[in-house]
C-alpha cells in the first residue's frame, strides 16, 4: 500500500535511507533524492520528472512505468 504525498515528502526530507518504501503512483517531480538509499522502494508509476536521484543506491527498486523525464540519475 502506497503512503501519503504529505508522509513520503516528510520521510524524504528526514530519512536518508527510503529502503523498500512503496511510493507508487506517487507525484515527486522535481524531489531532491540524491544520496539515498533507495534499495527495492517502489516507484511503479510514479512521476518523478526532473527529480535529483545522484549518488543514490537504487538497487532492485522498481522504476516500471514511472515518468523519469529530465530525471538525474
């Protein structure tokens, strides 16, 4: 079950790492991911258009049909 908009923005800027979270469907366009661990979170169908993933350990996390236009990754 995917969270909230409102909770997932509060882990990400508390948390560094985001392991095995299910932030599906979920609109964090132009969210500041860098240098997290983001090990097996799910992202399936998120957009995460112009969103900053640098330096984050995305091992096994879910990126199927999420929106990652201008992301960097």
């Amino acid at each position: 079950m995917s969270i909230s908009l409102f909770d997932a923005l509060e882990l990400i800027s508390r948390k560094s790492s985001l392991t095995g979270l299910d932030l599906s469907g979920l609109d964090l366009s132009g969210v500041d991911l860098s240098n997290r661990i983001l090990r097996g979170t799910d992202f399936k169908g998120a957009n995460l258009s112009y969103s900053n993933m640098s330096g984050s350990d995305c091992t096994r996390a879910n990126f199927r049909g999420a929106n990652l236009y201008n992301a960097n990754l």
